[in-house]
C-alpha cells in the first residue's frame, strides 16, 4: 500500500511526518537539526530515500545535510570527518557548504552587485539557502535557490555547488532589490517534459526562465503589474512569491505574487490575472492539484501590512476552473480567533487518489486534507513556526 | 597540544564533547589552531570563519584567559596559557533571544 513522507522544515528543526495512503494516523519524527532553522527539505524524484535538507543559522551559516535512508540518518556531504580538506594536489575536496558566487573573468566579472534599499549598488552577499530542488533523473544532481538571489547545481550529491551564473548575469542582476524578506530566490520548477527549461523565481526580482539548461535566462513577468514599483509594468523588480505547475502540463503556471494570482499559458511568456473572487490576493503559497490541471490552491494572507489570514480564519481556497472562481474550503479548520501565516514553500500535494494537500503554518500546525481540500485535519498542532512543507508519495 | 571549547550547535555538528583536543603545528594562532579544527572536522568549515574572506562570522566570539580576543589579529600568538594546554580557546555564539 502506498504512503506519504511529509517534511516539514521549521524555524527550530526538522520534521518527518509519515502515514499510510488513508492519511489518517500518523507518526511524527524530529526535531533534526534541533535548535536551527530548516528553510527546506525536498526528496529526489529519481531516488526517494535521498532527501537534502537546507539547514541555516544567523550564528554558524549554511549547512547542507543529505539523508540516503529516507531521513533516518543524515550527513554533510563532502570530506569525512579526520580526512584532510585537500587532495594530495592541494586542491579542496567537496565542501557542501560553500557557496561562492561567480566572478570568474569570463562569466562572473560584471555581476558584483545588485540595487540596494537606498538606491546604491551593494555586493552580493551569501546567507542562506532558500529551496533545494533536485533533479527529476539523477539523485545527486540537485539545485539551490539561495539569498543573495541565485542559483547553484550540484551533480555530486551535494559535495560541490557550482553557481549558474546566466541568470545573475543576463543583464537586469544589477537591478535587482531585495524585498523586506531578503533577496531570496525561492522557486524553482524543472520541466519534466524538457530538461533544458528551468524556471525561477526572485523577490523582489520576478520569475526568469532558461531554454538551454541554466546558461542564458530571461526574465518572464510580462503582464504583472505591481503598484509598489515606480513603473508598474517593468520588466523587472516584481515581488513573485511563489509559482506553482502541474507536472503533467508543463508550460502552465500558476503564482502568488505580493498581491494578485496569476496564471501563463505560455510558459511564463505572459501571463493574466486570476484573483477573481478571493476575499484578498496577497498571499505567499501556490500549488497545484496532482490530477486535475485546473485545480489550483491558494491562502489568502490579509494584506501585505498585516501577515495572517483574513478575518481570523485559516482558509485554503481552491479553483477548480485554473482562477477566477474560487471556493472557500474550511471543513476542520479553525473559524475563528486565527492569526497565523502560511510561508510560500509551506504548502504540497501528494500524488494519490484523492490527492492530498498539506500546508504548514507560521503557529506550527501542519494540516492534511486527503480529499482534495474538502477537508483538513491537523497532523500536529505546535512545532515550531513552519518554513516549508513537501511530500514523498512512496509505494 | 591545544584544547578548544566548541558552542553547542557545532559540538553537535562536529559530533564532539564539550573540549576538542587538537595538535598545532608552529605558532599558535587564531588562524592556525582554526586551520587545525577545520582540517579535523571539515563539516565545521564555513560555520566559524567565513569561506572565502576566513573572516570571523559576525555573531560568533574568540575568549580566551578571560580575554575577548575576537578582534585580534587572526595571525597574533595566542596567550601563553592557551599555547600550553593550560586554559582553553572558547569559540562563543552571542546571546539573542527567539
């Protein structure tokens, strides 16, 4: 029979939440990494039981950690502890936690900064990975979207990350802004259908797609508007705050955006407003239905001024007609006297039959519907304030 | 021989006690006994020092003889007392709420 593997990164550890295919009895394992801020954890497509997690502190920085066991134990990838750091050449052998951006003559040179609060140019600076996303094919080839905003890939199961400097590079990099949150690139969505497209997602930068495996990008926000930049429609400069598609329909794409859902049928070439009936369209998470393409997910958020849910009520709202029209969806959620937040990598779908949906919330309660969204149960009411949230659908 | 104090989280990182022991080469320095640390437990690279600069990560302090030496230079002798084995280098997180 099958069963789900939900991990849920929190700002104090990390989490494993297993249940068979009715997904109504759990078990729950942690805290991993105790004590720190687990900004994500995803499982490979190709090998499930290889899991990385990104692990964060102010204090200590970056840490990569990789389970080869379904998240029953975990390592840092790279040189075993008493073995030296360099090879008998002098030449470092695997660090899993170095990030350093591109400044290579060839590739890199131009890209030593980004737009600053105060309009200066500032250096970009490493903090933190923000989402991993492994290969759909090869368990040790996995990206990273980090703060400063770009992107890494390793192909050696996390020992070495390597900047895809195209994208900081095409030529908007200097003038990306950070938003309130930090410069984060925070989505991203590999084409199962071509392994040359990659789509990304920056705030306060936009979304940007790459057609030749993360050389050249483009940046893909034509038909966004946004009323906190000085030119609305610009090219660049968009608060995208998640994007979301469905596997089996590449090229259709769903976002939350700072405010306003938005929809491409194009592979982010355009795209339209969906909002349609939300009560509010700020929000921070998106996703889609396993199943059924015109299915989309969002959580509403009050506004941009005031982080939690409108009216004191945790409600998912679901679109069975890609946008537009949307039904409120609060079968065991709580109605009144909620004031919590759902963060934009804190919400997936399993792949059953009826497809689960899972979310996290910044009070640190997971929910589960195994209908679909008809209705929600909690798995667990108080970890830790939730980062990000996924599932493994296991046989 | 040099002994290190580790904060809690890189204890557990580097799956050691409170007191790592650790044989240094030359002059003892900040760089020298952090160089020693790092090529023994490489997991700890990155977490103390940053990787490109090796400059001290903000948050993290270097006691030692009750002195805050974090803001020494990484090439200054260490105090006599920690050169012998007789009192630990603190590697200390600073206090924060949350």
């Amino acid at each position: 029979m099958s069963h789900v593997r939900v991990l849920v990164g929190t700002r104090k550890g990390a989490f494993i939440l297993s249940s068979d295919g009715k997904r109504e009895k759990w078990e729950v394992s942690g805290p991993d990494f105790a004590g720190w801020e687990v900004y994500h954890m995803k499982g490979s497509p190709a090998d499930p039981n290889r899991i990385y997690a990104s692990q964060t502190s102010g204090w200590f920085g970056q840490i990569i950690q990789r389970s080869d066991d379904g998240g029953k134990t975990w390592h840092q990838p790279g040189t075993p502890p008493g073995e030296p750091t360099t090879t008998p050449q002098g030449l470092p052998k695997g660090e899993s936690n170095k990030f350093v951006y591109d400044t290579s003559a060839e590739t890199g040179k131009p890209l030593t900064t980004h737009q600053w609060y105060d309009g200066t140019q500032h250096p970009w600076e490493f903090k933190r990975v923000w989402h991993v996303e492994p290969s759909l094919t090869d368990p040790d080839t996995a990206y990273s979207g980090v703060e400063d905003a770009a992107l890494f890939r390793t192909t050696d199961g996390g020992k070495n990350w390597k900047e895809l400097s195209g994208l900081r590079g095409h030529g908007t990099g200097p003038q990306w802004q950070p938003g309130a949150g930090g410069m984060c690139l925070h989505t991203i969505i590999l084409d199962p259908s071509n392994p040359r497209r990659i789509w990304i997602a920056i705030s306060a930068a936009g979304a940007f797609r790459t057609d030749d495996g993360g050389k050249t990008w483009k940046p893909i926000n034509k038909g966004l508007r946004s009323q906190y930049i000085p030119n609305p429609e610009a090219e660049i400069g968009h608060c995208v705050h998640h994007v979301a598609m469905n596997a089996k329909r590449p090229g259709v794409l769903f976002m939350q955006k700072h405010w306003d859902v938005m929809r491409s049928d194009d592979a982010g070439d355009n795209w339209k407003e969906v909002s349609g009936n939300l009560p509010t369209d700020f929000g921070f998470v998106i996703d889609a239905h396993t199943h059924e393409p015109e299915t989309i997910y969002v959580i509403p958020i009050k506004s941009d001024s005031e982080h939690y849910v409108h009216g004191g009520k945790l409600t998912v709202y679901r679109s069975r007609s890609g946008g537009n029209e949307w039904q409120a969806l609060t079968k065991g959620l709580p109605q009144k006297d909620c004031y919590v937040s759902v963060l934009r990598d804190a919400m997936a779908v399993d792949s059953l039959d009826k497809c689960g949906i899972y979310f996290g919330t910044t009070g640190g309660q997971v929910y589960c519907s195994a209908d679909a969204g008809d209705s929600w149960n909690p798995i667990v009411r108080d970890l830790p304030g939730v980062l990000s949230v996924e599932v493994q659908t296991l046989a | 021989m040099i002994r290190l104090v580790l904060p809690y989280h890189l204890r557990n990182l580097a799956h050691v006690g409170t007191e790592v022991i650790l044989e240094v080469e030359g002059p003892i320095t900040q760089r020298s006994v952090l160089d020693a640390l790092e090529a023994r437990y490489p997991m700890l690279r990155g977490t103390i020092r940053d990787h490109g600069t090796l400059q001290r990560r903000p948050f993290l302090r270097f006691f030692a003889c009750e002195q805050d030496l974090s803001n020494e230079p990484p090439d200054a002798p260490l105090p006599e007392p920690v050169a012998s084995g007789k009192e630990p280098f603190i590697v200390i997180g600073a206090i924060a709420g949350g």
